[in-house]
C-alpha cells in the first residue's frame, strides 16, 4: 500500500504544478471488469469537466488487488484497461490520442501496516486514466529584439539589421546590404500577416539637429532617406507596400557604440 500511496502522491503532486494533465480513477467489483454504474456517472462527469479538443494524449493504465495470480491479474487489468478505453471512444476520444492502455497487475500491500485492508484492496481495484492537454501558448508581452524575422514576433518587437549600414552622409544600399535584404523580404513573404515600419538612424551630429544632411540631396533628411530606400527596395522585391511604412530618427537613438553602426535600419513589427 505503501508503493501505492506513493505513486499516487507522485500523481498528484504533478498534477497540481502542471495544468496539462489530469488523472481520474475508476473503481471496478472484485474480479471484474465492468465498469459500475456510480464510475459510469463519475467518469461522465469527469470527462464533461474538460475541453475534449485540446487533449494531445491519454494513457490508461489497469490494476488488480493483491489476491489471485500473477498472470490471471495481468489479463483482468488489461481488461479493465480495455473497457474504459472502449467508453472513452464512446465519449467520442480520438482513438489515435489513446497512446498507451497497458494492464499493470496487482498491487500489493502490507497487511501488517494497513488499517483498513478491504478498503486499501477496493481501490486498488482501478483503472488510472493520464490525461495530458496540449501546452498554452505563453503570451508574450515583453519586447524583444532579434536578428532575424521570426513567426512569433509581437508588435514592438526589433528587427536589427547589423549587414545593412551605410556610408558616411549617404543613403545608398551597399551590395552586402541588398543581400541581407533580400533574406528579409523572403521571409516577410512567408510570414505575410507582419507588418514593420522600417526605422532609419544617423550618427555624428550635433544633438541641436538630430537630423544629418544626405549627400545626394543636400538636404538634411539623411535617417528618412536611409528608411525610404529600404522601403522602395523591400517592395522592389514584391513585399506589398501596404505592410510597410518608413520613418527617420535621425540621430535620437544612439547605440553608444562605434559611429559606423549608428549608420542603419530598424525594423519594428506594427502588425502580427
């Protein structure tokens, strides 16, 4: 009984620090494996008690008290195992979800340590039905900053573009930029429901600006510059215009690190 009292503790400790499974217990008559009318109703219960369609698996284990023979006990377990799975199925459980129905014989127990041996013997006359739901999903709430586009971003979340810099005063893509953006836009294209704005940067100027001057231009539009030219080169790729938006920061958010990196994109998630 001891061994008993253990795997059930065992049992239940698990079930009370995971949400995911759940045990229930069913009682049968000695020597039999029937199931009672009262274990019908205890077992309908449980089973309306629970949200069929996120079960990922269930297991069904079966066991004998401690009187008769080794293999006579297996085969009633096994019994007993069966029979519920039979009503599960009736319950309208997947089959393929039922993983594992195995009989595990007798339990056995120390009669000179049970108070109670009839009644440690009745509940050992049981099928242990496992079951485990498909894992929640954890909401993300906190930003988090990546170098890759990924499925499960969030809005606010960073996309840094450590390939993508820019020249001094300039706002033309370099070759090793084009390539990186071009890994960007296959993955927008497989993820089509994000949506980014992309974010220009400037670095080394006074704070009084913020804004750089663009060579090209002459104008002191430089971080807009470098936002727009990603923008138009995302949809040169055939990203749709509609999931993309750009602006310039222009030197407001420094890394604190070399000036050549202050020289880049940003991508933010808008949308998911």
């Amino acid at each position: 009984m001891r061994f008993f009292t253990y795997i059930f503790t065992l049992v239940c400790v698990t079930c009370f620090a995971q949400d995911q499974e759940l045990i229930q217990s069913i009682y049968f008559d000695f020597d039999k494996y029937e199931i009672r009318s009262d274990q019908q109703t205890e077992l309908h219960k449980f089973m309306a008690s629970i949200d069929t369609t996120q079960i990922e698996s269930i297991q069904i284990f079966g066991y004998c008290d401690d009187r008769g023979k080794d293999a006579y006990n297996y085969d009633l377990s096994t019994h007993r195992a069966n029979t519920i799975k039979d009503t599960l199925l009736l319950h309208g459980i997947k089959n393929k979800i039922i993983i594992l129905i195995e009989g595990k014989g007798r339990i056995l127990i120390d009669e000179d340590f049970e108070i109670n041996v009839p009644k440690a013997r009745s509940k050992n006359r049981r099928v242990d039905v496992l079951v485990n739901f498909i894992p929640l999903k954890t909401i993300r709430t906190v930003n988090e900053t990546y170098a890759v586009l990924r499925k499960d971003v969030i809005v606010g979340d960073k996309i840094t573009l450590d390939k993508v810099l820019f020249e001094k005063g300039s706002s033309k893509l370099s070759r090793t930029s084009k390539t990186e953006l071009d890994k960007i836009a296959i993955r927008l294209h497989r993820y089509p429901n994000i949506q980014i704005e992309v974010q220009g940067h400037v670095c080394c100027t006074p704070v009084y600006q913020k804004e750089a001057i663009d060579r090209a231009t002459q104008k002191r539009e430089l971080s807009i510059n470098r936002s727009k030219t990603v923008y138009k080169y995302l949809i040169s790729r055939r990203v749709n215009e509609k999931r993309l938006t750009y602006k310039g920061y222009g030197n407001t958010q420094p890394l604190g690190k070399s000036p050549e990196l202050d020289r880049r994109v940003e991508l933010i998630i808008t949308k998911n």
